[in-house]
C-alpha cells in the first residue's frame, strides 16, 4: 500500500539526507580505489546500512556488500545494484575533494553511484512497511575489471532475486534528464590475446628471420574485415586492438609480437562468428607468414538485456515522481557486469543525466565533473521505482 502522497514522502525524506550523501560521495571520491580494493569504500557502506539499522553483509565478491530491508508484508525480492570502484586515472579536475590517491580517480561515477544507493537505503528502510515484499541493496567491488558481478553472484548476491535494477550516471545527458534503451543496451565484452612468435634476426638480413612485426600487422588489417565483411550489417559489433607490442629497436627483426583487443557486439550469433573469425584468422598466419600464433579468448559479460516486465514499471514511476519522461536512447558498445545480473532475473538499467551546466564532460576522462544533483534525482526515482514496484 502506497503512502497517502507517496511522491512528497519520498521528495522530503530525500532532502533530508541529501546533504549527508554528498559528503559521502566526496569523502569516497577523495580516497577512489581500484577493482577488488574498495576495503575502505564498503566500510563506509556498510557503517552507513548500520547506522540506518539495515541488516548486511560484508565481504560478498571479495569487498562488496549486500544489505535487505524487508517489507511489512511478504512478496518479491527486488535488487538495486550501484558499483563502487574506481579507475586508473590520474586526476585533473582541482577540486578541493580531488582525489588524494596519484593514478587513480573515481572517473566513472561509482561514488555517484554508491551515494546515490545509501539515500535509496535511507528512503526505504522509513517506507519498509509500505512494502510487499524484499529490496536487496547490492554495493557491487570491481565492474571496471567486468568481474565483481560474477564474484557477487558466486557467493549468493543474485540467490533469491526475482527482479533486478540497475544505473548509471550519464554526463552526456543534462541533469535532472533520464533515459532508457529496450531491449540489448549494453554490448557483449570479449577479450583476446595473441601471442605471434618468428624468428628473430638483422634488419638488413629479413629473409633469414622470421618477421612477426609484419604478421602481426595483417592481422590487425584483417581483423577490421570482421565486422565489415563476416557480421550481419544490421547487427552492431566492433573489434579493437588496444596493443601493438614487440621489438626493442632499429635494426632488430624481434622474435614476438604481442597483441591484446577487446571484441564488442550485441547478438548471440554475432559474437560466435568473431570468435571464429580471429581464431581463423591467427591459424592462418601460420601458413602463410610462416609464424605460429597463440590465441587467448576470453569471453567476460553477455549483453545487458533490458526487460520490459522492470523496464516499463521503473520509467512509469520515475515520471510520477520527478515529472519528467525518461528518453528512449540508443544502445552502446560499452559492457556493463549488470549483465551478469540481468541473466539471474528479469532487469532493467536506468540511465540518470549527470552533465553539469556549460560542461561537456565523459566517462573515464580526468578533468571529468559530474553534477552531484544527480544524486538526490537518483534517490528519488529508484525510491519510487522500489515502492511502486513492490506496493
């Protein structure tokens, strides 16, 4: 059962600790730490859950935390995901709480995030008895490395989970906007290795070597047909190599070339037939550049599939409470471990604006600033979403 004004409930009790989430934020913002690392991020989480009286526990994937407010009457478990680790990148912005670590930022937002789920937290356990049912409140460690969520899961985070949600900051959308993309809106990550070894030898003298520089370069020639000639052209995909490494100087022939890329795709068929594609491509180097290749595949999150069953539910309540529409965006290449999630149980990513004002800032940039009113807006609407959802 809702509350008599369930929109003005939500609204003040987000006030009232809006200030609070903000010094959160920026006391995790000045100490950011990396993947599998965020010890002292989840003992400010967890610090923050006892405070509010909310059950939890503590090293769930290594560093992450899991909280549950249970309803006053039974039904659904509903999990609300925020990540909370942080880049290596050094920051540039100047701000009085930039971070105090060299070479690594919060870059990404995962403080946004972390503070945005602890006022979540607080709006909920006050409305618990309005609630049918469980909210799970999952503090997510190591999303940039794409394996927190799997560590989570493993130890029983996504156990019992009958719907989930998700979000994410976005300073390519004005604050106080959010948005939406149905269906896949997060590309499949894969990675790959390949290790091409020749024979070394003098410049001067390369038909007694074996040149692995120039295999290795038509592979990353060849590799770029992949997408334009093997992938259906209605089927996004995209195939990257990130590094080129071998040789040490002028005049040597080296004896290896290593290679690391990342391939993106969105389709099921998509991305088996890159897969096949590189192994194909890295076997026939070996006949025809006489060198031998060692392919390393990895294949890291699926795509992020939204579901309507949580989609539909979350923008209908994000209008009702902020009074504004939630935008139909286009899907991206970039990976999101809340895939791993949204493969246990129906679930739905919510894109929240974060751009400030005469800004025209990114994701993992150093000088990045994301508006902190972002927050608040954030709290309000998964608040709402979690209350309409469970009511």
């Amino acid at each position: 059962m809702l509350p008599n004004d369930p929109q003005r409930a939500i609204r003040e009790a987000t006030e009232a600790v809006a200030p609070h989430l903000i010094e959160m934020r920026r006391d995790i913002h000045r100490v950011p730490e990396l993947a599998f690392q965020e010890v002292r991020t989840a003992g400010i989480v967890a610090a923050e859950l006892a405070r509010l009286g909310i059950p939890h526990r503590t090293g769930v994937g290594v560093t992450g935390v899991v909280g549950e407010i249970k309803g006053g009457r039974p039904g659904p478990t509903l999990a609300i995901r925020a990540d909370m680790d942080a880049l290596p990148i050094h920051e540039e912005t100047g701000i009085a709480y930039a971070s105090t670590v060299d070479g690594q930022m919060h870059a990404c937002g995962h403080d946004i995030h972390t503070a945005t789920l602890l006022g979540v937290a607080a709006v909920l356990k006050d409305l618990a008895p309005q609630l049918a049912g469980t909210v799970r409140l999952v503090f997510q460690p190591a999303e940039e490395v794409l394996e927190g969520a799997a560590a989570m899961i493993a130890d029983g985070a996504a156990k019992g989970v009958d719907m989930a949600i998700g979000f994410h900051n976005h300073p390519d959308m004005p604050v106080g906007s959010f948005g939406f993309v149905r269906g896949a809106s997060l590309a499949a990550s894969d990675r790959f290795d390949l290790v091409i070894r020749g024979r070394s030898g003098h410049a001067a003298h390369p038909y007694a070597a074996v040149d692995p520089i120039v295999a290795a370069a038509h592979f990353v020639a060849q590799a770029q047909t992949v997408v334009s000639r093997e992938i259906k052209p209605l089927h996004p995909a995209v195939v990257t190599v990130g590094m080129f490494q071998g040789g040490t100087t002028y005049n040597i022939i080296p004896e290896r070339v290593h290679l690391k890329g990342t391939v993106r795709t969105l389709h099921a068929d998509a991305r088996d037939t890159a897969e096949a594609a590189l192994r194909r491509l890295a076997d026939g180097l070996q006949t025809s550049m006489r060198v031998t290749c060692e392919m390393t595949y990895a294949r890291k999150v699926p795509p992020l599939v939204n579901d309507d069953r949580v989609l539909e539910p979350v923008i209908a309540a994000v209008q009702r409470q902020i009074g504004v529409a939630p935008e139909a965006g286009e899907p991206s290449m970039g990976a999101e471990d809340f895939a791993e999630f949204a493969a246990h149980a129906p679930a739905f990513q919510l894109r929240i604006g974060s751009g400030a004002p005469g800004r025209d800032d990114r994701l993992h940039n150093a000088f990045y600033q994301p508006d902190e009113r972002c927050i608040a807006l954030g709290v309000q609407a998964l608040s709402r979403a979690a209350l309409d959802i469970l009511s």
